[in-house]
C-alpha cells in the first residue's frame, strides 16, 4: 500500500471509529443518561455495519485510484 491508502486506512478504520466511539458514548451516557449496556449495543451495532459498509467501499474503490 502506498502511502495515501495508508492514509485512508488508518482514517476510515482506526480514525473515525474511535472518534465516533468517544462522542457517542460522552453523548448518550452523560447527556441523555443512557443504560451503559444500551449504550455498548447501539454503538458496537453502529459500528459493526459500518465496518461492512467501509470494507466494501474501500476494496472497490480504492483499487481504482491507481488508475
């Protein structure tokens, strides 16, 4: 991988999952009081597709930059 799919890896799937992680949990747990457990199923739910949907995105996608 080049240096700009590492570039996009690393946003797509570390970056932008953990930030959705912190804002989602700071959002429901503290503002709108939340159960904890609620809150863990929503998100890793969330999470879950879309990692399915990312993954998808980016084995299509991506290959098509180098063209």
């Amino acid at each position: 991988m080049n240096n700009m799919k590492k570039i996009y890896f690393i946003g797509y799937f570390i970056l932008f999952p953990i930030i959705f992680l912190i804002s989602f949990f700071i959002w429901t747990y503290f503002i709108k009081d939340f159960n904890l457990f609620t809150i863990i199923q929503d998100c890793f739910g969330i999470l879950g597709i879309y990692y399915l949907i990312t993954s998808f995105l980016f084995l299509r996608y991506l290959p098509n930059q180098n063209k």
